[in-house]
C-alpha cells in the first residue's frame, strides 16, 4: 500500500483493459478514486464495476483519447464525481503492423492520432488544472518501440518516440508548478493486444517475444501498473521527465549473439 495514493483522484485511459485496467485496479487498491476511461464502455463498466464491488472507487466513461471534447469530458467527470484531479495516466495507444512504404496516409493518421495526439490531449486540457492547484502527475505509457525500431511498426516507432520526448518537454515546462510528468517503456506484455491476433499467432507472439527477452517471458500488465503507481505517489517524488524502462532487460542487449 503506498500511503500517499489514498484519497487522491485518478484518470486512466484505455483502463478496460490490459495494462490500464490493472493500474486501474492497482490505483484503486491504494486508495485513489479512478475514471476508468476506455473506447469501449462495456470494458469500462466491468473494470469500474469490479473496482467498486471491491470496495473501492470508481467511475467509468466511454471516450476516445483522440476526441479533444472527450478527453475534456472526462476530465469534468473527474471534477463532477470526485471533487478534483491529481493524476492522469494516458495509456491509450493504437499500433497497426505493416512496412513503412506500404502504410497508407490514413492507418498513418489513425497511430499517431491515438497515440501521440491522445497524449497530447490528455496533458493539454489537465495541465491548466494541475498549475492552478500546484500540484498534479501526468503519467504516459510510450514503450520500448519508442527508444528503437520495429521491423512493421514505424507508424507506432515515430508515435511512441513522440510520446517519450513529449513527456521531457511537458516535465521541463510545469516543474516549477508542481507537476511532475514521466513515461513508461514496457517491453512486450501479455494483454488483449496478443490475443487479437488469433489463439495460434498469439501463443507465437507471446513464445517469440519471450524469447527475446533476457529475463525469458514477457511481462504481466500487473508489472507496469506498479511502476505507473510508483511514478504517481510521493515515493517518485524527485523523478520527473523520465522514461522508465520496465522491459524484462530487451534494451539492456546490443542484439550481438552471446560471446561464452
Ligand atoms: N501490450 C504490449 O506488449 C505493450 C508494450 C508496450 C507498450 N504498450 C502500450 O500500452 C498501452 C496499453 O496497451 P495494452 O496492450 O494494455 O492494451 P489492450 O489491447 O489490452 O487494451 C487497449 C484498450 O484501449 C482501448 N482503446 C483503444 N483505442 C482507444 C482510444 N482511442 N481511446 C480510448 N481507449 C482506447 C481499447 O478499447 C482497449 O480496452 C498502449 O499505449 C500500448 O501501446 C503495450
């Protein structure tokens, strides 16, 4: 139990699943009143609803990050619902897998809109909040397609690096304010996203991807929603403008084959 989360008020984007519904789950059990705001509201509902079932607090809405008027009215429902905002977590991203000179400027428009321009939003409309009460946290889910590249996946590498240096700028300017702003890097996690891919192409992904992380396996949504609660309370408070890697140890290897 991290002490300082109890009683603060949290926005979670894409929180009806994977990633975002366990930092939802993981706010919550701290203490944190949560939006859980997702592009599904039927996944919104069922991870809102269990939250309460549990005992704790939450809200849910059915918004997309890529909408300026959503974004904001999910954050007048924070504010409605639960009296303030101290922590958003803009989770939402949007990858779609194909060689660089075969993405037509439309799938182009859709990666970066959901997930460099959701995170834009999502900072935009809070910030003018967070630095008229002094204080506030802003965390960004980029990843480790934003420190280097994929093969079949530039339209989300550009996003992602995006993302990451987006979040330096929005630490740089609002530090003085009281807001401090971070990203996390996951490496290749075990959500939703594989199972899209069909049960064969997902038992590949998820054995492919194992493989290539030193640590043998990929990782467990669970696994970034305690490093997204770390970067919300006061145990972070001297981090700001970092993008932490949570990655099974992938960007620790040059990609050399080993030596002994
Ligand atoms: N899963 C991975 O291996 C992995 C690795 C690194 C980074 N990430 C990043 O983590 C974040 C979450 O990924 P995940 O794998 O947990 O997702 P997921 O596939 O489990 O769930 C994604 C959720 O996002 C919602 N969503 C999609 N578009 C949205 C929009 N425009 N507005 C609001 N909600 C929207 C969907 O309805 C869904 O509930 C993404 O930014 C993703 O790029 C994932």
């Amino acid at each position: 139990m991290t002490a300082s989360l109890g009683g603060r008020i949290a926005i979670v984007t894409a929180a009806g699943s994977g990633i975002g519904a366990a930092t939802a789950r993981r706010l919550a059990g701290h203490g944190t009143a949560v939006v859980v705001a997702d592009l599904s509201g039927r996944r919104a509902d069922e991870v809102a609803a269990a939250i309460v079932a549990g005992g704790g607090r939450a809200v849910a809405i059915k918004m997309d990050v890529a909408v300026p008027e959503r974004v904001q009215a999910t954050i007048q429902l924070a504010l409605d619902t639960f009296g303030g905002l101290d922590i958003v977590v803009n989770n939402a991203g949007l990858a779609e897998a194909a060689p660089l000179h075969e993405i037509s400027l439309e799938s182009w428009n859709r990666v970066i809109a959901v997930t460099l321009t959701g995170t834009f939003l999502g900072m935009k409309y809070c910030l003018p909040l967070m630095r008229r009460q002094g204080r506030g946290v802003i965390v960004n889910t980029a990843s480790i397609s934003g420190i280097a590249g994929d093969y079949g996946l530039s339209s989300y590498n550009a996003a992602k690096a995006g993302v990451i240096n987006l979040t330096r700028s929005a630490a740089r300017e609002n530090a003085r304010d009281g807001i401090r702003v971070n990203c996390v890097c996951p490496g290749a996690i075990n959500t939703r996203a594989a199972e899209l891919l069909g049960k064969d192409r997902a038992e590949d992904f998820r054995r492919r991807n194992a493989a290539a992380h030193p640590i043998g396996r990929i990782g467990e949504p669970d696994e970034i929603a305690s490093t997204v609660c770390f970067l919300a309370s006061d145990e972070s408070s001297f981090i700001t403008g970092a993008a932490i890697v949570v990655d099974g140890g992938i960007t620790a290897h040059t990609g050399l084959p080993d030596m002994a």
